[in-house]
C-alpha cells in the first residue's frame, strides 16, 4: 500500500484500531499507524495533512 490507498488504508485501520475514537485521533498518531500497517511501504515524506484528512474520512465512512 502507498499513501494513495485511501480506502485500503481505512479499512486496514479498521481492523487494526476498532476502538480508535477516528475524529480525535492526533494526525501524528495516524501518520505512524499507517507506516505500522502491514503491507504499507510509502515514503513517509510522502504523506501531508491533506492525504491524512483523507485517510480519516475514509475511516469514518468504512466504520458508517
């Protein structure tokens, strides 16, 4: 997975933090969940707020 992976990310935090509280989790906690994934091999440099606020949305919608 890439930083790009929006959605395959959400649903691989999903499994991995099901009690994660999504709208308040720190975007720095986040960014280093998503290094933490299996299967994620990004440049962490790569990653901004934006792709992050994107990566908790999808989040919050594949828990909706």
């Amino acid at each position: 997975m890439r930083w790009i992976d929006v959605h395959d990310i959400a649903i691989e935090l999903e499994e991995a933090h099901p009690d994660a509280d999504i709208l308040h989790v720190r975007f720095t906690d986040l960014w280093k969940w998503v290094q933490e994934l299996p299967g994620f091999d990004d440049d962490p440099e790569k990653s901004s707020e934006k792709i992050l606020e994107a990566i908790q949305m999808a989040w919050l919608d594949e828990r909706d």
